[in-house]
C-alpha cells in the first residue's frame, strides 16, 4: 500500500474518535441539527467531485462527474440551508417563550 | 505539493476541518449550534472555491455549470419547503451526497480500472449507491408518494442478499479482468439493492433509516478520499477523509442511540420484518371511554400541571400551531405545562423538538424520556398527541413485540387524555394497553381539529 494511503488511513482512525467523542454528548433536543449539520458536513464531496471533473479526459468521464457536481452541490446547499433554518427557529423559540 | 498555490490550497483544507470539527462541537448547545454551522458553511465555502482554483484543472464550464445547477437546486427547495417535509429533504440531499460519492468511484473507475485505489473505489461505489436509492426510497415514503408501511416481498433476505453478491461481483470483476463494461451492471444492482434493502422498512423506523444513511454517505465519502489521496491534488482526498470518517462516527453513533430507544439493534430494523408478528396472548380488559372536548378541557384548565406527549400523529395533521395556543391558554390560567419528548417519536432523529420550536414553544418546556418519566406519576392530566407505540405499556410485558422498549409512562399519570384519529391500531400492530385503563379518556379526531376544539372550549370557560 502507498504511503500517502498509510497516512490516510492513521487520519481515519483518529478522527473516528474524534467524532465520537464531539458528539457523544449532544442532547436529543439538538439531534435533528446534529444529523442535518453532518449532512451538510459530508456535503465536501463536492470538492472531490470537481476534482474528479476537472481531471476528466473522455466524454463519458464529464458526464459522470457533472452528476457528481451537480450532486455534491445540491447535498452541500440543501444540507447548509435545511439545517440553519431549523437553528433559526431553535433561537427563535428561546427568546420568544417565557422560562418556567 | 510543488507550487505555493498548493500550499494555499492545503493551508485552506486544514482550516476547513479544523472548522468543521469545531462545528460539529457547537452542535452540543442550542445557544452556539446556530453560530457552528455558520462557521462552517464559510469554511465549506471557502474550500470549495479554492478547489476550483487549484492548479491542474480543465472543464471549468462544466464545473460551473454543475455547481450552479446543484446549488440553485438544493438552495431553492431547502428554502422553500415546509418544516414539516423536513425528514424527506434531510433524506433527499443526504441521498444527492450518496450519489455524488458514486459518480466520483465511477469516474475513478472508467479512468483507472488498474489503478492501486480502483478497490477502495469499488467499495466507495457499493456504499454511495446504496445510500442513495436507498435515500431516494425513503423520500418517497416520508413524502407520501409511496405507502409508508412495510413492503415486504416473498424471500427478500435471499434475492436481497444475491443482488448485493452479484453486484459485487461485478465490480470486484471489473477491476480484477479490467472490464469497464462491468461497471453498468454493477452500478445498476447496487441501485436496485438499495431500494430492495428500504422497501420492507416501515415509516416508525425511519428515524433509524435516515441517520443510517447518513452515516453511509459519510462512510462513502471517506472512501472516496482515500482514492483520490494518491492522484492529483490528493489533499482534497485527506479534506474528504477526515470529513466523511468524522460524519461517519457521529452519524453511526446517533444511528445506534435511536435503534436503542426502540430496543432493537440496527440489525433487526433492516432485515427484521417488524410489524409482522401478531401478539396473540394479549388479551385487553376494560373498555375505550370516549370524552368530549369540553370535558377534556375542563380538565386540564383545573390541574396544576399538564403534560402534552406529542407523536407523529401531531407532525402528519401539523397541529404544533394549536398545540402552542394551547399551552399559551393553559400557562394563561396558572398551569405548569411541560412536553414529553420521545426519542424516537416522529419520523427523524429529534422530530418532536423541531416541530415544537417551529410552532415557538419554548425549548426549556420540552423534557426527554428519563427526565419527565420521574415526575409523570404526580402529574394530574397527561395528554397525548398522535402517539401510539411511544406510550404503550405493553413494553414492559414480557412475550410483546414491543417488550424492553423504553416508553413514557403516562399510564402511571392521574388522568391520561389521548387524542386520537380513530380505534386503530399503531406502527407496532398491537392494541395499546394504555387506552383501556381506569384513568385513559379517548378524544377522537384529526390532531388539529382535536386541539383546536380544546382552545375554544378553554376560551369559553
């Protein structure tokens, strides 16, 4: 195996952990922002996916690369606006409801 | 990594995951969720753009094209749509996410069939396309296009389980014999897999489902990066590694957290046909006394404390507007009026909470299973919205398809009110045990009208 893929692979395993442990404390309150912010999070695949098209050299190559752009750029808008408009509201309803 | 353009680009891609991790971090309180994902979406912004200008590139057109395709597309629908059809859109731009994973193990494959990544491609492939189909199912269930209950075909574990083999095959094939012309095949049955893996799957799993795949789309776009690591510009690979790996662990363990609030393994919620067994032994004593509104309400102006139970129930008849007048109303005559939040209630990770936040509900009035069950044996009235399975005692039976799971138990309060379209049954398939008891009142009807009577009737007296 390449070295950079050893190197990959030591980053995989540490932010395993990371991620596990930035999140095991979130409470159910905020799951559905957690779940929509890692969406919007994976949504850097459109980086790999105008990679992937930028180095493209047949046709059927492009082809299957704009799909992935055009993908990867709708899960990162979508996934960034889904998920700010439902903390909008979570701020929303703090300032607005009277604490017991 | 030659030029000092490189070095702009890779200096770019540590601050990104840098923010995307502290991002992530913010998730842990309401107070600084809000500011997190901001952050990050400037960071995500960023990183994007310095891709596009980074050294080596060609089809800029094409890039453009796709990014502003995508991105008006995703921007527009996310804006627009209601708050209520937020399970199908999380599910629909994680399935995008999927999909875009795919096409990048599919362009690494027609470009290097021989290539020493084409495997990790491969496996990125197999989970991108699952992810998707197997999203774009749920969207269609959730969204009502689709019936919602499981759909279970005859043998499915086997022809499920040869579909996925084969296409692995196809693909393993491919690289193995160089043969782009597996690719097709290969591609097309991982599709079919993914929906044939989600068809059986009913609506009160699905908090399950979505952040299952969300998970798998995190996993797949890990994968991707180690394939792209060692070609051209590989430091946008190590950005989607650390990204999807870290989406992976977060998604996976939110993934478990709500397989647990059912009691089920992950497992049994994929390839266990729920809902399929019938609970024979059960028989149910006493008798569904109905009450009407004004009754109800009269109840609940007259108690010291009121807790409302919200269910999918609410979410379907989007009643979280009355349900907000009502706790107004109640508040308004001196009563401590506090929510029980399942877990699992609703159909994604925290439904309930979105729902009552939207409707202006106060998020210190909305307490979790564990907290409210403590208090609910001295609460005088409970009201229950929409919930069937959530609040059925049966779950403590030793012998129910239900057993083990973890419920609220409002059956222990002084009075329960239940509202409720009809004498159906739930998700479960079982008579609720709960609605026979001494203390249970039934008030029929669609949430909304249900509520709404209840502010009229509280208005009058």
């Amino acid at each position: 195996m390449a070295a950079d893929l050893w190197t990959a692979l030591f980053i995989a395993i540490l932010t395993a952990f990371t991620g596990y442990e930035v999140i095991s404390r979130v409470p159910s309150l905020l799951h559905t922002p957690l779940m929509s912010g890692s969406n919007f999070i994976h949504g850097i695949v459109l980086v790999g996916g105008i990679v992937a098209l930028g180095f493209a050299t047949t046709d059927l190559e492009r082809i299957v690369g704009f799909l992935a752009v055009v993908m990867g750029a709708m899960n990162v808008t979508g996934g960034y606006v889904v998920t700010e408009r439902i903390l909008a509201m979570f701020d929303r309803s703090k300032k607005g409801g009277p604490k017991p | 990594m030659t030029s000092p353009l490189h070095d702009v680009v890779d200096a770019v891609y540590v601050v990104a995951i840098l923010v995307f991790i502290l991002g992530l971090r913010a998730m842990s309180s309401p107070t600084t969720a809000r500011q997190g994902i901001v952050t990050a979406g400037i960071a995500m912004l960023i990183a994007v753009v310095v891709t596009f200008l980074s050294p080596g590139l060609s089809n800029f057109a094409w890039i453009a094209l796709g990014v502003a395709i995508g991105g008006l597309a995703g921007f527009g629908w996310a804006r627009v749509v209601k708050m209520t059809a937020m399970p199908q859109m999380v599910a629909v731009f994680n399935g995008m996410g999927g999909g875009a994973a795919a096409a990048i193990a599919g362009v690494e494959l027609l470009g290097s069939l021989r290539g020493a990544t084409a495997d990790l491609s491969v496996a990125g492939a197999v989970i991108g396309s699952i992810s998707i189909s197997g999203s774009v199912i749920a969207f269609l269930k959730l969204q009502g296009w689709m019936p919602s209950k499981a759909i279970v075909l005859p043998a499915r574990q086997v022809v499920n389980f040869a579909v996925l083999v084969v296409a692995v095959g196809f693909g393993v094939g491919a690289v193995g014999w160089l043969r782009p012309e597996y690719l097709a095949p290969f591609f097309g049955l991982l599709v079919l897999y993914g929906v044939l893996l989600t068809l059986p799957i009913g609506g009160a799993d699905m908090p399950v489902v979505i952040s299952l795949f969300n998970a798998l789309t995190g996993i797949a776009v890990g994968l991707d990066g180690f394939a792209l690591v060692s070609g051209p510009l590989g430091d946008a690979g190590y950005a989607m590694v650390i990204a999807g790996v870290l989406v992976g662990a977060a998604g996976s363990l939110l993934t478990v957290l709500m397989a647990r609030a059912m009691n089920r393994s992950v497992g049994n919620v994929f390839f266990g046909a729920f809902g399929a067994t019938e609970d024979a032994g059960a028989a149910v004593t006493g008798s569904l006394k109905p009450i009407d509104a004004t009754d109800a309400a009269t109840l609940m102006a007259y108690a010291n404390e009121v807790v409302i139970a919200p269910g999918y129930g609410m979410a379907v008849a989007q009643a979280q507007q009355k349900v907000k007048e009502l706790s107004d109303l109640l508040a308004a005559k001196g009563v401590t009026v506090k929510f029980a939040i399942h877990p699992v209630a609703g159909r994604m990770p925290g439904h309930m909470n979105v729902l009552l936040a939207e409707a202006g509900i106060s998020y210190d009035k909305l307490f979790d299973r564990d907290e409210i069950n403590a208090e609910l044996p001295s609460v005088d009235v409970v009201l229950v919205i929409g919930a069937n399975d959530v609040v059925n005692p049966a779950a403590r039976r030793k012998g129910s398809p239900l057993e083990g799971m973890p419920i609220l138990d409002v059956d222990r309060a002084k009075t329960v009110i239940v509202i409720k379209r009809g004498q159906g049954k739930g998700f479960a398939g079982i008579e609720n045990e709960l609605f026979y008891g001494d203390n249970c009142r039934m008030l029929y009807g669609d949430a909304q009208a249900a509520v709404g009577q209840l502010v009229t009737a509280l208005k009058q007296s």
